[in-house]
C-alpha cells in the first residue's frame, strides 16, 4: 500500500504516533478475526458433535467442554480487542467527564 503523503516530514513524535496508531488497529482487527473464527470452528464442531450420534458420549462431552471453554476465551479476546479500540464505556465516560471540565473552564 502506497503512502499519501511522505512521513519524514512530520515532526518524530507524530510519526511515531501514527505507527501507534496503525500498529494498534491492524491489533484489533486480528483479535476480532482470531475470536470470530474461533466462534465459527467451535460452534460448528458442537453442531456436528450433536447431530452426529457416531462418538461415544464421553468424546462428545469433553470435545463439547473444549468448545464452552474456547468460545468463552473468544468472547475475552473480542472484549479486549473493543477496550483496545477505545470502545469501552468507561472511556467514553471518562472523555465526557473531560469535555465537560474543559467547557466549562473555557466558558468562565
């Protein structure tokens, strides 16, 4: 992918924030990736693991149980992809919080 404009230009500091800034979403992207497929290869095995009467009860439990544990992990990764994201309500709280502060001092 080409560059829009050339980063020697800008000051260190903005430079490295952006390398940040894209280090973080490509980040969060391969968390969401990583938990929704997760999802997808769990859910199906469980679905499978139901219809599919050919395994012994005790095979279909402990591969069940492998899949409630996985897709809880999955669940944990996406929830830390979103706070990674700024998408967590604590921080949109915080960030009003700070707006409101610095409106009002700056209507004083």
């Amino acid at each position: 992918m080409g560059r829009v404009f050339d980063r020697r230009i800008l000051p260190p500091a903005i430079r490295r924030e952006k390398v940040v800034l894209t280090t973080k979403a490509r980040a969060v992207w391969l968390l969401r990736i990583t938990s929704l497929w997760t999802l997808w290869a769990w859910g199906t095995l469980v679905r499978n693991m139901l219809v599919n009467k050919t395994n012994t009860l005790a095979f279909r439990l402990v591969h069940i149980g492998l899949a409630a544990v996985s897709m809880t992990l999955a669940v944990g990764v996406w929830e830390v992809s979103r706070r990674l994201n700024g998408d967590s309500y604590d921080v949109v709280a915080t960030d009003l919080k700070r707006d409101l502060k610095n409106g009002a001092k700056g209507s004083s």
